[in-house]
C-alpha cells in the first residue's frame, strides 16, 4: 500500500445550520453500538452536561464495568429489564418491566433537563413489542429542541431511521467470538 | 413491521477457546469509532483495569470532553500530533510527532503493564507512512498474550484488518452534518 498524502486543505464545507439536540442511532450487528454511546456519555460528562442512561436489556443490579466508572463520575445509568430475553422465564414480566421503563425515560427525555438521553437496546423491546414504537417517535419528534438522544441496538426500525439525524450501522467484519475466543471481563462487561 | 418473539434459547454457542488480549478495529466513514474506543476504556477501567490512550491526531493539549471526563477518572489520554492534517503547516513535523508518538504507544504495549492500550486514529500516521505499518504489525505480535489493543480510524490497512480479532466498520447511514447542522460540543468534542 503506497502512502497517501494529507489533505492540505479542509475536506467538507463547514455547514451553516442551526444547533439543536441530535437523534442519534447506533444499529447493525457489530460490536461498538452500546460502548459509543458510553463514550458519547462520557464525552457531554464531560463538558458538565447532564446526561442520563437507561438499559432496556440490563437487569438494575448489573455491575459491569460502564456501571462502576460512571458511577464514579456521577452519571446515573439504569437497568431496566430482567437481563437477556433467553434467561427470563417470564416474558409478561419483561414486557411489562420495558413499559414501565420506556414511561421513565419519556419523562426524563420530555423534562428538559438532559443534554443527552441515552436508550441503551431499546431496539429489542421495539421489536418484541414491548414498548410501543409510535410513542417513540412521538416522544422524540416532540421533546423540546435541545435534547439529544441517543438510541442503540440490532434491527432498528425503519421508522425511527428516517427520523434520526445520524445514524451509524456497526457492521461485524469480524469477531474474535467466531474464533473461539470467550467474552472478557473489561472488554464485553 | 409485526413484533417478533424473543428468542427463548441461547441465539449462540458459547465458545470454548482460551481468553487473551485481543485486537480490536474501529473503521470505516461513520461515527463512533473513537467514541466506542473510549467507551471500552470507560468499562475496562470500571472493572479495576489499567488503560492508556493514545491519539495520534490530537493535540496534547485538546480538552474535549473526554479529556475532561478520562482525567476525572484517572485514565491517561495523550494527544500525539499537531491537529488535523489539514490545519498543519509543517507536514515533516506532523510525520516526526507521529513518530516520536508512534515509539511511546508501542512502549506501553510492549511493557506488559496496560490491560488496553487505545490507538486512536493511527489508520492516518499508517496511511500518510508517518509510522511504519510492518513496525506496528510486529508490535502487535509479539507484545505480551493478555495486553488488549484497540485501533481506529477510517481506511484501516488489510494487513491489520487480517492480523484483528475483532473488526467493526463502522458504517455512515446519514450524518446531521449533510442536513447542515454544525458540529456540537459535548457531542462531537
């Protein structure tokens, strides 16, 4: 591979809009969608802006890595479900944990009080029904104009695509999983 | 779109092979490939884990947001160059802080003393031939089996892409950017 040269000159137009809160979506099937919208998380930290984080697939005692740093920052991070939907044995009460969960994090998207909401796999709950995708959209069309959310996980509707504002696909090209490797504690949890 | 059902059984065979340091690649034109780089510095420290961040086109004087936030925690963020290339003057300068940068990033691979080492954005230093790609390669293969390396940046050479254990590319759907909304601190920086 030959080496390139560096633009000399900036790349892209600066553009002339206005700023307002970002509907931002993290979806395909490679790693990376969750962990970005830690470090976007962490990022607005930060800059001092309030940000708060719901999990839709996490159980509310996880402890896994993301949970112990943020909460060394002070950045509130809630599970809000029964854990992966393969364990639960009870798929009533996990419908019912992501209704109830979706209703706190509306509130904390429509409050006005966040730089930045992140839904975390709120894309499993959408699929499986749990959590109804018009109110969603209704909820994130109208939340007041600073708020950005950010949402993540497989298989996310086209509906919420077409009204995000970036929208980035994870896609797997490899995964050290397909070679027999285990999930590690700092790197998957 | 009709709900589908959760899946009732494990979606995937635990695999069995034996744990390891791992290299992992963030690439393509889309978001979030420093961003979910700093998420997974964000967990490893959360679980009591030594981690260091390089990057190689920032300042050593950038205060975004998760310079901020990583030196709240106690996590070394060093930035290695002289800015986008594009803003840069001196390109014989920029190549020689790549480097200079280039020699301390391996060194703290090698040492065997960091759970993750994060190379962020060091797919341009490799492109521009800054730092010697087959250097970089060796490193990776012969550091210490348990220490985790994560490299980002868009064009990402085959060569490191084959040597990977892990690659996503993270791929552009549509950015805010082409709707012409400028870029936003606390998201972006």
């Amino acid at each position: 591979m030959p080496p390139e040269s560096p633009p000399t000159t900036r790349p892209y137009e600066k553009p002339q809009g206005e700023r307002r809160g970002l509907v931002i979506v993290h979806t395909g099937d490679g790693k990376g969608k969750s962990t970005a919208a830690f470090g976007l998380a962490l990022r607005a930290h930060g800059r001092g802006k309030a940000v708060r984080i719901f999990q839709f697939m996490k159980v509310p005692t996880a402890r896994f890595g993301e949970h112990r740093a943020f909460e060394a920052l002070g950045v509130p991070i809630e599970g809000l479900g029964d854990g992966f939907s393969w364990k639960s044995r009870d798929l009533d009460h996990s419908a019912r944990l992501a209704a109830e969960g979706w209703r706190r994090a509306r509130e904390a998207i429509l409050d006005g009080r966040h730089f930045l909401v992140v839904l975390d796999e709120i894309t499993y709950p959408l699929r499986y029904g749990w959590v109804p995708l018009q109110e969603v959209l209704q909820t994130l069309q109208t939340r007041p104009r600073d708020v950005h959310v950010c949402l993540t996980g497989r298989g996310c509707p086209p509906e919420l695509i077409a009204l995000a504002d970036t929208v980035t696909e994870m896609r797997l090209v490899k995964h050290a999983f397909q070679a027999g490797i285990p999930a590690q504690r700092g790197i998957e949890d």
